[in-house]
C-alpha cells in the first residue's frame, strides 16, 4: 500500500501552512515542489474538507482553517485520497467470503490500527518533527 502523490502533496501543503501560516498557492508549490497546475487541485480538495481557507483577490491565498493540532494526518489523506480502506471487505463489511472469515478479521484489525496511529498525529506534530529535524534532533 502507498500514498499517491496527492496525499503526499496534501501532506507537505498543511506542514507548510503550519509553518508560515497563510501563503499564496504558487509560493507554497515552488517551496514543496509541487507541480503549479496541481496545487489546484491539492487546494480544491483541502479547501472542500475544511482544512483550507482560501481567499482570493490581490491578498488572496490559502491557510489552515484550524489549528495545527485540531488537524490530524489521517484528516490530510482522507481529504486527499478518500475515505480509507485497507480492503473493501474490512472497511464495508459486504465480503462474499464465508464468514467468520479470518482474513478479514485480520484485516480489519491492520485498518483499525493504521487508521488510529493516523489519527493520532496532527499537523502541530509533524511541524515540531520537522523543527526537530532542521535543529539536528531525531523524530520522535
């Protein structure tokens, strides 16, 4: 399983808010190294989930629409992938399998805990990581 590009986009869009509070999309992509024809796309979609504020006119730009730490990971991908599913079988329920079925037991256990360790980072923890970094200190 991997990430698209969208979501790692997505990701390094709401680290960069974080750290510089509001910016203009074309300053944001020429610091990440996004493609400028898809930060548009990577704005609509943060915008529409409620994680981006946008404004437009001559002091236009984007900021986060809360804070760093009311903001998880799992809110940046979901917003940028869709909701999250290891396997539609765990995630839906609807598996043609005989049940009780071990393979979706186990499944769903993987998706429970990846959707929590998800959960369980906020933006306000990847901007510290990252200062960490910058200072010469490991992540935690």
């Amino acid at each position: 399983m991997r990430l698209s590009r969208n979501a790692h986009y997505a990701i390094r869009t709401v680290l960069d808010l974080s750290q510089r509070g509001r910016g203009r999309s074309a300053e944001i992509a020429e610091r990440q190294g996004i493609p400028p024809a898809y930060m548009a796309k990577v704005v609509q979609g943060l915008s529409r989930a409620g994680i981006l504020r946008t404004y437009r006119g001559t002091h236009g730009g984007v900021q986060l629409a809360r804070s760093p730490g009311a903001v998880t990971l799992r809110d940046v991908v979901e917003a940028s992938e869709g909701p999250f599913a290891i396997n539609l079988c765990a995630a839906w329920g609807d598996c043609p399998c005989a049940q009780p079925c071990p393979v979706r037991a186990t499944l769903a256990r993987v998706q429970a805990t990846l959707e929590r360790e998800l959960a369980g980072v906020t933006v306000a923890d990847l901007a510290a990581d990252a200062a960490g970094l910058s200072r010469g200190q490991g992540a935690r």
